[in-house]
C-alpha cells in the first residue's frame, strides 16, 4: 500500500505516517489538474509511560505550496509514476538499505526519527531540513550500503 518496501510501522512518526498518506492523493490530484485549497490538522497522541498520553496539534496551511514544489509537473516523477520525493524518502528507509538485519533492526528507530523531522520541515516550513539528511546519509554509508540516494540533488533543487 504504502510502496515504499517492507517497513515497521510502530517506528514511523507522525510526519512520516502523514507522508504515506498524502503522497498518492497529491499525486492523483497533479493527474487530474487538481490543486489543494484545503489545509491538514494533525492530531499526535503519543505514550510517554505509566499510561499517560502527550498530545500534540499541528497544523499544515501550505499544502497547496508542497504540493506545488513536490508534486507538480512531470518532472517531479520517475518514468514509472512514482513521485520522486517519494523514491528519496525510500532510500533513506533503513529497512532497503543493502545492510545485515541485526543493523536494520538497531538503527530503524534512529533512521525514522530522522525521516519524521526531515518531513516535519518540509510540512511546515517548507524547507528541507540538511541536518536530517546528512545524518541519514552518514548513517548509511557507516553502515556499509552504498548505493546512492535516489533524487537528492534534484529534489533539493525544489524546495
């Protein structure tokens, strides 16, 4: 559903698990010449121990500027129809890195993390958060996956 790979979702953040949602829609809506006029609430209810929830609020104004910087145009998408922000955040998944498992297992957390704010900061501030994507790329090549992350430079460009 989400086509992305196999991933767990327990250790998807809120930002991230928004992304999965919206992409395909954004998507469909560039196909069919449809532009967002509308704006995303999201409501975040998260453990924090002991039963206790912590709630968060946010909300997305600019979704038509996302869309416009991500989403719209053909050169915003692979020869196949995926959208190439999409691909990017594919390739910073732990879970399709070329790595052992026992690696996957102890780093998808910290990877996830990464992703959410990386997608925090393109949600509500329209920028892309370097930190973030530096330290995925570091991560990666510690851990030995070479192969290359997947419209960086292009996607960059965008925003």
């Amino acid at each position: 559903m989400l086509g992305v790979g196999r991933i767990n979702l327990g250790e998807i953040g809120p930002f991230e698990y928004l992304f999965y949602l919206l992409d395909r829609v954004l998507q469909e809506m560039y196909r069919r010449n449809i532009v967002p006029s509308y704006y995303v609430e999201l409501f975040v209810a998260e453990g924090v121990g002991g039963g206790k929830r912590f709630f968060s609020h946010f909300i997305i104004p600019n979704l038509s500027e996302v869309f416009h910087k991500l989403y719209y145009g053909y050169n915003r998408y692979t020869s196949y129809g995926v959208s190439k922000i999409k691909s990017l955040i594919s390739s910073f998944l732990v879970e399709n890195w070329n790595i052992d498992n026992n690696l996957k297992q102890n780093n998808s957390e910290r990877a996830h993390a990464q992703i959410n704010r990386l997608l925090y900061y393109i949600f509500s501030h329209q920028r892309l958060d370097m930190e973030s994507i530096l330290f995925l790329q570091d991560l990666k090549i510690k851990l030995g996956d070479t192969t290359p992350i997947l419209f960086l430079e292009e996607v960059i460009s965008w925003m």
